[in-house]
C-alpha cells in the first residue's frame, strides 16, 4: 500500500479499462503492467484485479484501495504545491496545456493580464488534446489542462482533477458573402441543406455538433470537405466552397469575404473546462491563472 508507482498503475487501469491501454498511457509494456498488478495483489495480501470473461476488472476491493489513494495523490499534490508557494509569491512557473483555439483565442488575453499583474509568473504553453493532454497532466508535464467536454476528456466526477467550467463556445453559421443567406440576421440551417459543408474530422468535436445540429433541422450535412485547422477552413469558405459552424474561439483574423451570423433555432455549442490535479487547488499560482482564465472565457 505505500508504493505510489503500483497505486499509479493501478488507478491508471481505473481510468483505462484494459491493461493494454494502461501500457500506452505509461509508456509501458502490458507484461508490466500486468507485473505491477499481481505485485500489488501479492503484497497487499488480496486481489486487487480480478478476470470476468475474457476482461480484467477491479475487485471491490481494489476499488475501495483507490477510494484512499485518491486521497492520498490529492494530498501529496497539496504538499507540493504548498512547499513551493510557502512565501506566497506569484513566482514561479505554469505550465498549461491546450487544444488549439483555445491558444489562439483565449490565452493571448490571458497572457497579457498576467504579465501586467503577475510580472514574476512564467506561463509556458503547450498543444495538446484529450487524452494525451490529461497524460500529459497525469505526468506533471503540464499543470493546468484546457478542454472541451468531449470523448476522450475525463468526466465531471473524476477524482484526479479539480475542475473549473469556462463557459461555453458558441457556434455561428460562417457562409462567404456571396451566399444568398449572408444578409440575413441570422441562419436556419435548414436553408443551407444543399450546400457543401466542411467541418474537422469524422468524430471530432465540432464534426459531430455539426452533424447533430444539422440533423435536428431535418438534414444531413453534404460534408465536401474535412479540415481541421481552422484558417484554411475560413479561407474555404471565403472562396465559395462551403459553409461551416465556426466556434467564437476561432474567430479571429478571419477573411474579408467571409460572413458570420447566428444559428436561427438553435444555439450550437461546446463546453470548455480547465483541470489542474485534485489537491492543487490551492497553489496561489494555479489559482491565480484558473481565475484569470475564468475572466477571459466570461
């Protein structure tokens, strides 16, 4: 019960499910992590994992372990964090992770309110999405996690984090302003049901809100194009060759020929939230950037 490294394993294979996808997330092999595993169990004097089938599980027991090592891992983070502020400074280093229009149209502003009222706070930014972003923060490579509550992000309940809501991020119709539409104050997607559509890749976010809002106007999207990278996407659309639910985030810099209007009916939208590890929460550092963080998405 005090090897954290096996308690790590073992709550990694909590969030995993299978032991091959608690090897990935820990750079390890399955026989390892198997090893660890039954260690674990054998010190401990009871199973901590149990096979149904052709799966392993956690045995209530197991469980019940990690119901206390959530406890535990909260508290060493609070230790940490507090050691490294004992003089409550705003001195230090952040790290934060985040998906790609959060870094261009939220943290700018962050960056610069913290530069003006947190001089000696160093904030380093880093690209990533769920859930290499949340192994990234599991491993302390990144302090602070921006998301959107998607597959892939952990849920609202999960003890490893502390988790603070942003808001959300509307989706506006984006058209080129040629369309016929373009002068109206707002957009029935319905009336786009023959156009070409773009939208990111299958199964990503804003592909599925777009297809899930589409579907509730009573049409599926003619996808013609699949483009994560949001410029190209409004250069596409600017040109004529599509239309798109384009995210407040990403509005920025956006070509001349290229027109925004609401969604008529509907208000598409996705949810962003920041995470930091459960027990941080109390790092004036931390707290200081998650509330300034909160000011700029309000």
């Amino acid at each position: 019960m005090d090897d954290l490294r096996r308690l790590r394993v073992l709550r990694e294979f909590r969030e995993r499910g299978t032991v091959t996808a608690t090897a990935e997330a820990l750079h390890l092999t399955p026989s390892a992590v198997s090893q660890q595993l039954a260690g674990l169990s054998h010190d401990l004097g009871f199973p901590v994992t149990h096979r149904t089938g052709r799966r392993i599980a956690l045995t209530p027991r197991g469980e019940a372990l990690l119901n206390h090592a959530d406890v535990v891992f909260a508290q060493l983070e609070h230790a940490r964090h507090d050691l490294q502020t004992w003089d409550r400074t705003l001195r230090g280093t952040v790290t934060i992770g985040a998906f790609s229009t959060a870094l261009t149209g939220l943290l700018p502003t962050v960056l610069d309110t913290l530069t003006i009222e947190a001089p000696e706070l160093v904030v380093s930014l880093r690209q990533a999405e769920p859930p290499t972003l949340f192994d990234q923060l599991d491993a302390g490579r990144v302090d602070l996690a921006i998301a959107v509550s998607f597959e892939g992000s952990p849920t609202i309940g999960d003890p490893r984090y502390h988790r603070v809501e942003l808001g959300p991020d509307i989706l506006d119709v984006a058209v080129p302003a040629s369309h016929p539409h373009a002068n109206n104050p707002a957009i029935e997607l319905r009336d786009l049901a023959t156009d070409a559509w773009i939208t990111g890749s299958p199964g990503g976010c804003c592909a599925t809100i777009t297809a899930t809002a589409c579907a509730a106007a009573g049409f599926t999207p003619d996808v013609r194009h699949q483009v994560d990278d949001w410029l190209a996407v409004a250069q596409l659309v600017a040109h004529g060759h599509g239309v798109t639910l384009l995210p407040r985030l990403a509005q920025r810099d956006l070509p001349a020929d290229l027109v925004l209007r609401p969604v008529a009916r509907q208000e598409p939208r996705r949810h962003l939230f920041a995470a930091i590890p459960a027990g941080a929460q109390g790092s004036p550092l931390l707290r200081t950037v998650l509330d300034h963080l909160a000011a700029a998405a309000g």
